[in-house]
C-alpha cells in the first residue's frame, strides 16, 4: 500500500482526497529544485505529480549504471514497483570535454557527496586553468526514463551544449549552473530568468519529449478495451 504525506510540497497538496489512484504519477526525486522544474515543464499533462517525500517506505536506489540512461532506467523502474505507480526518473549532469567526461554520471557526488559545489566549483577551474577556450566544452545531458511496475515504457533524452565558464556566474538554477556558459546568451545558466533556462535545458527537453509520450500513453490507455 502506498501511503501519501500530508504537507504542501512546493505549493501543490501532495494528498488529494477523492482523486482515482490511476491519475498519479511518481517524479523519482527528492531534489526539490527537480521536482519543481519537473511539474513547470510537464504543465497540462493530465496526473497529479507526487515526489517520492510524499510517499512512504519508498526504497533508496542505488546509482550503479555506467550511463544516464541505465541509472535512470533503474530508478524509474524500482520506485514503479514499489510505489505501484507510472513513475517517471532522470539522471543527468555534467560532461567536460577536456576532463574526459568527468564528472558525468558522478556528478552528483564527484569529488564527494557532501562536498559543496563551490568547492566543486575550484576544483574544476583549477584542473582547466590552462585549458585554452576552444577546449573548454562541455554539455548538459538528462534522460528521462518512463516505467509502469510491470516495468519499463520509454525514455528521452535531453542535451544543452555550452561551455566551462572561467569563474562561477549567476545566483540561479543549481547545481554546476554558475560554472556552465552559454556563448548564444552570453551568461552562465544561473544567469538566465527561469523561464528562459526551462525551455533550453537538457531536463526541459527531455521532459518535453517525455510529456508527449505521457499524453501518448494516456491517449493508448483511453483507448485500450476494458479488462474483464
């Protein structure tokens, strides 16, 4: 049995009394700042967004594929079986060229899991110091992975290129944000007002394509034959 919190979770009710469980859908994060791009990019879609701090005894799920892909692939297909929800979960972050594509999918816990990103942020910059600017490239991926409990139904992908800026940039966004230069708007991602940053971003174009595959499967399941 799925038990649902009861407080106010960036503005939405995370209980909804009298709602038909099938109108839920899991959004397998606890990062709020995910959570809340999350439910902006999604807009109509026709489900109640839940995180999984609305939700009780959801088990942790160990990051442990090679790519963004396999990680979000497990996450959204373990909370679906736990939860007994349409689940949809992401993995994304940072890949810098002349890093060798450090820190990927680390790059949430690269150089540490509890080590703050200004830190991170040093770190970086000092290993590129000498990295001339054609050589400071470096893109955002996401993907979005998409499971019922009976398990899998698709993923996206989503990629924002740019470059290592020299100095952090900007109080907005988070994450690698204040570091990430875009040349076409000449300022950093943190830079950006956040409804400019929700229609370029890696996340806001998977979660684009995934909110159509959302209504597809909404579409699919109006039309499938009642069971009997």
């Amino acid at each position: 049995m799925v038990c649902y919190g009861e407080r106010r979770v960036d503005g939405w009710a995370g209980k909804e009394r009298g709602v038909a469980p099938a109108t839920r859908i899991l959004l397998g994060t606890s990062n709020r700042h995910k959570l809340t791009e999350l439910r902006t990019i999604l807009g109509d879609v026709p489900f109640i967004p839940l995180g999984l701090d609305d939700l009780a005894h959801v088990p942790d799920v160990e990051e442990t594929g090679a790519t963004f892909a396999e990680n979000a692939i497990l996450k959204a297909t373990a909370y679906a079986r736990a939860s007994g929800l349409l689940t949809l979960a992401d993995d994304s972050g940072l890949e810098i060229d002349a890093l060798g594509g450090e820190p990927g999918v680390y790059s949430a816990r690269w150089a540490g899991v509890d080590t703050p990103y200004s830190e991170r942020f040093r770190i970086i910059l000092e290993r590129m110091a000498q990295t001339p600017p054609e050589r400071r490239t470096a893109r955002f991926r996401c993907v979005i992975a998409i499971a019922r409990p009976a398990g899998l139904l698709t993923t996206a992908e989503g990629v924002l290129e740019g470059m290592i800026a020299t100095e952090p940039r900007g109080a907005g966004g988070f994450g690698y944000d204040p570091i990430f230069y875009l040349p076409a708007y000449g300022k950093t991602v943190a830079e950006l007002p956040t409804e400019v940053k929700n229609q370029i971003s890696h996340r806001a174009r998977a979660a684009a394509q995934a909110r159509q595959q959302l209504l597809d499967i909404v579409r699919d399941d109006e039309m499938a034959p009642p069971s009997l």
